[in-house]
C-alpha cells in the first residue's frame, strides 16, 4: 500500500488551479483543507477538486489540520512569515516563487527553516516541464557532446496594450521588477539544470509596454562555469507564431561538440548530429495542464522524494543559487557591466 500525506494549501489564485489539479492526480496524497481570505474562491476551489474543508486563518488551519505537508500559494510578500510558521510546527513546505520580494529576505527565509530542519522545495517546475526533462537525458548521455552554448528565444504576447497580462495577472503591470523576478527565474534555473553553474552574467533590460512599472524585455548573457555560455532573449511583448505561447514558452537551440538538440514551440525536440540531417527525437509529452503538466511532474516528484528521503531539486540552498544569478541580472542591466557571481 502507498504511503498516504496528508496536505493543505493557501492560495486560490489564479496559478493554484493547476497545482490543485494536479494533486487530485496523485494516489499518495488527499488536500484535507485551503485557505483562502476570500471565502467565494475558497468554495469554487473546494467544489472544484472535491476538497472538504476551508480557513480563513492559515494559522488556523496549520494549527488544527497539522499536515504533513502545506503548498503556499500566494504573492512572494506572505511567503517568510507562513514558512516560518509551518517550520515552528514542523510541517514539510513547497512555497511558490518568486521566493521573496528581496534577495536577502530569501536568504533569511530559508536560513530559518534549515535550522527547523524541515524539509522545504521552491515551486520552480520549468525545470520539470517534459521537453526539459528529455533535453536533460540527452546532454547527459553525451549526445551532442561537450555543451558550447544555449539559447533559448521566448515571445510571450500577453504584455502590449493597455490591458497587458489580462485579467489572468494584471497585478503584474504593478511590478517594479517583472520579466526576470516573475519569469526569467524559471530560465536561470533551467540552464542550471542544463548547464551547471554560473559564473557570470551581462543584462541588458528594458520597458517595451509604458502602462507596466518593471522590465518586460530582456537579453541576458550567462557564462558557465564549464565556459559554456547561455542567450536568453525574451520580451512578453512580442507574440509567439505558435497557437499557444505559453505551452514552451519559447524556442530552444543548445549547440554541442557533436552536433545540436532543438525545441520547439509546440514541443518537438530533433537532434542534428554534426554532419548529419535533422531528426525528430521521440518522447512523449502532452498539452495537459500548466505547460506540459509541469505541476503534477514537480509534484509527483516532490511526494516520491518526501517518502524516499532523498533531496529535493530545487531545495532552498540549490534555489537560492539560481537567486543570486537573478540578482546579478538586476545588478549587470543597472550598471552596464559583466557581473561575477561570487562578488555579490
């Protein structure tokens, strides 16, 4: 028999949909409760995914339901005091990012829960998203060779106009940070997984759209510690030609001593060895939830390592290094400059 956890959540939010579809996908675990403060989406949520019972207070909840685990759902600014709260009782946390509003916040918050000594993941499922997950095996089993560069092109479309980011997360257009704090972060990390460590990055940023506050195109150079490097060139201005922008997020071209691995935009990967024509490489993937079923991958995966003990991809301390490199971003576009990692 499977082991059974027993999880909460807090958040109804627009993004909370996916990661309670999600759960109701996974045998091992039953969502006994959320909390929402506000009780018209608590219940949609509740009649939604067949879950029981709702708080308005978290405290409240996490107090009474004491679970083996709590999904926090909700904006960065919450995030320090609900983990904190969770890691005094002892109960295992996945936080959505962005982590914290602040670099240094995010290093407090997981500082406090690592002396709890409780276990703790980053929501950071790009790195899970299938296409990412296939791309992974093939540069582990060395078939494009020693990486030389990554370069992945994003066109997300949901920025113009005066009504950008619609009303799915209109909050964005308040953002005084937004293309790397809100979604550049998901492409920090995976080239981490990709390509290791980074050791340097050069930013240049801009404002495409007048009525947002905070950057929505970017060009952002990342220099690896193996001397590969990374090109993210992205804006959410901009459309993508593909039917839905937001299933890969983009176009992907990672360039190797041996030849070259592509993705695109509806999921495809191909292989072109150096030499040799372009090949479709098969593995499966399915335009089910968020983006490829990132969500219940991340998810699934953070059950199955909560029940064998092993660490979590995106633990604090691993997440606080893809942090660091989105700091020196900010850092690099501010003052013109190549920005070192380790100076910061």
């Amino acid at each position: 028999m499977n082991k059974q956890f027993r999880g909460v959540a807090i958040g109804c939010g627009y993004f909370s949909q996916f990661q309670y579809e999600a759960w109701s996908r996974i045998p091992e675990v039953t969502i006994t409760a959320i909390c929402s403060i506000d009780p018209d989406e608590a219940r949609t949520t509740m009649n939604t995914y067949n879950i029981n019972k709702y708080y308005i207070d978290y405290k409240e909840m996490l107090t009474q339901e004491m679970p083996d685990f709590v999904d926090i759902i909700t904006p960065p600014e919450t995030h320090y005091e609900m983990c904190c709260f969770a890691a005094d009782l002892g109960i295992a946390i996945i936080c959505q990012k962005p982590l914290a509003p602040r670099y240094d916040e995010a290093i407090k918050l997981v500082d406090y829960i690592t002396k709890k000594k409780v276990r703790f993941a980053v929501h950071e499922n790009f790195r899970f998203q299938p296409w990412h997950r296939e791309i992974k095996k093939i540069i582990d089993y060395n078939e494009i060779g020693d990486l030389f560069s990554l370069n992945f092109r994003s066109r997300m479309g949901d920025g113009w106009g005066a009504d950008a980011y619609l009303s799915r997360q209109p909050y964005f257009r308040d953002y005084k940070k937004l293309l790397i704090y809100e979604t550049g972060v998901h492409f920090i990390d995976t080239f981490r997984y990709h390509g290791g460590e980074i050791n340097s990055v050069f930013a240049m940023l801009k404002k495409l759209n007048p009525v947002i506050q905070g950057e929505d195109s970017a060009v952002v150079i990342l220099n690896f510690e193996n001397n590969a490097h990374a090109l993210w060139d992205a804006n959410r201005y901009n459309e993508n030609n593909f039917k839905k922008s937001r299933y890969t997020f983009g176009e992907y071209l990672i360039d190797g001593s041996k030849g070259s691995v592509r993705l695109y935009s509806d999921g495809k990967i191909t292989i072109q060895k150096l030499g040799e024509i372009e090949k479709q490489h098969e593995y499966s993937h399915n335009d089910t939830g968020f983006a490829g079923d990132c969500c219940y991958n991340f998810q699934k995966d953070y059950i199955d390592r909560l029940i064998s003990g092993k660490d979590f991809e995106t633990d604090g301390e691993d997440y606080l290094k893809t942090l660091k490199v989105q700091e020196a971003i900010y850092k690099s576009s501010k003052t013109k400059t190549i920005v070192n990692i380790k100076s910061l």
